[in-house]
C-alpha cells in the first residue's frame, strides 16, 4: 500500500511539472504575439 502511495505521489509530480512547462510554452506565444502586434 505504501509503494503504490509513493508511485501515485511520483506520477502527480510528474504530470504538474509538464503541464508547468506547457503553461510556459503558451505564455511565451503569447509574448509572441503581443509583440508582433504591438510592431
């Protein structure tokens, strides 16, 4: 019980780091896109 714990705890740190890079990624085409409209 205590493994699959620890395997479930790992799996959600995982997932929360990836979807902070993909909130990384959609802010940086946003910075895209504003400077590309502010040109």
């Amino acid at each position: 019980m205590k493994k699959y714990k620890n395997d479930f705890l790992l799996k959600n740190k995982k997932t929360s780091y990836y979807e902070g890079f993909d909130v990384m990624d959609k802010l940086k085409d946003i910075l895209i896109e504003l400077k590309r409209s502010q040109i």
